[in-house]
C-alpha cells in the first residue's frame, strides 16, 4: 500500500532534479549550492576515479543543507561533470575563485551510480566511436572509451571542432570561450545533459536544438558529430560549463 506514495515520492525528486540541471535523471539525484567553504571533504578510491563524500563538518554549510551526506557521489560541479574524472581534475573545477559552488551528488555508492547512467563498472572503459562530419562529409571516425570529454577526443585525433581563427584563439578546453560547438545529430542519448549555463552559451549564438559545446560533452555511447555548425558571430565570454 506503501508503493504508490514512494513511486510518487521519487518521481517528484527526479523531476526536481531535472529542472535545476541536474545531469542524472534520478531520485537519488541532488542539486545543490554552497558557498565556497562547504564544510565538505572529498575521497577516492584506489583507482583515483570518482569522488565521493568522505566527511561533512559538523555545523558547515553542507550539513546545514540538509542535503548533502557522507558518502554521496560527486555527480558534477557548476553543470560540468565530474563523476569520471580523476580525484585531481574534479578538485580543480572545486578550487575556483568564486563565492559559491553548484554541485550535484548522487546518494549512493559508485556502482549505483554507474546503472543510474545505464552503465556498470565493467564498463567503465569500453569503446564508443564519435563518427565525424564536415561539409556533410564523413571524415573520421573516432574511438574513444566510454566516459571520455568529447573536445579532448577529437583534437587529440587531429580534428579541428573550431571556425575561423577560433582555431587559434579559443581557451583550450578550459571552458571559458564557447567556441568548440559541435552538432550532436545521433547519439545524444549517449551524452551527458546539457547544463543550464551550456543552454544559455548556446542560446546566445542562436545555435540549433542538437549543437553542443564539445568541452563539456561526455561521451557514454556511439555518437554522430558534424563540426562547425552555423552560430551568429564570434562568441567569447566565459559563461559556458563551469566558468564562472
């Protein structure tokens, strides 16, 4: 008799997390945000993927929150995710100079966070392959593992994401410039949400529903990529992914 409150209950808290941004569609899923100073130390495991919550400081912001709890998954940081990343490059999107900090956490272990993506820790390094196209024109096709930064995959293949003398001038994967747009035409299921400031960069530039900025796009399955898709001008303000 219980069920139906529960099912509610959950189903409530996904479509609450869906609606501040939240990368994983779950129930288990939190957005949340605090000041810089959260009260919060970070751990890994041996394999230094992942982060999780180790501690919560009695009386600090995370505790207050009511939201955050020891052993909660670092799901991704200010819209970036993070769930992948090595223990080191997630403390780096943390030790930004900004009074706050949005993260999402996932109240679980890693394992369930892994089958909450449709993933498990099997699979944590099979392949997907990022077929390439410009001009309409197959010409590459890319494979990555799963998990892997889509911008950092294709430079790292000899592909240019950039227009113009972007090419030359863009931040370099730092996610300030928003200029390494990508259209996503098959596979954005396979990809990781777009964030909220992803959105609002995109939407900027005028940019069509399927476009994506390759240096905050994951890649978890076979994806299709056409590079350099129509934008409205040079975009360069540093309002995409986790530039804050």
């Amino acid at each position: 008799e219980s069920a139906a409150p529960a099912a509610a209950t959950a189903f409530a808290r996904e479509a609450r997390a869906a609606a501040t941004g939240a990368l994983v569609a779950d129930p288990r899923s939190t957005v949340v945000e605090l000041p810089r100073a959260a009260g919060i130390e970070w751990g890994t495991d041996l394999s230094f993927t992942g982060v999780y919550v180790r501690r919560v400081d009695e009386g600090g912001a995370a505790e207050l929150s009511g939201m955050i709890s020891a052993g909660d998954q670092l799901v991704a940081v200010n819209g970036t995710q993070a769930f992948d990343l090595s223990f080191d490059e997630a403390m780096s999107l943390l030790g930004r100079d900004a009074p706050a900090v949005r993260l999402e956490v996932f109240s679980g272990d890693r394992a369930e966070l892994l089958e909450a993506c449709g993933r498990t820790a099997d699979d944590t390094g099979a392949l997907a392959t990022v077929a390439v196209f410009d001009n309409g024109f197959s010409v590459a096709d890319v494979s990555v593992q799963k998990g892997t930064n889509l911008r950092d995959a294709l430079v790292s293949a000899g592909v240019d994401v950039y227009k113009g003398s972007t090419k030359w001038t863009n931040c370099r994967g730092k996610q300030l410039c928003g200029t390494c747009i990508v259209d996503v035409r098959g596979g954005a299921e396979n990809t990781n949400r777009k964030s909220n400031d992803e959105f609002g960069t995109l939407k900027l530039q005028n940019t069509k529903d399927s476009c994506r900025l390759s240096c905050v796009t994951y890649v978890y399955g076979d994806v299709e990529v056409h590079l350099k898709p129509d934008r409205q001008g040079f975009f360069g303000a540093a309002t995409s992914g986790s530039a804050w």
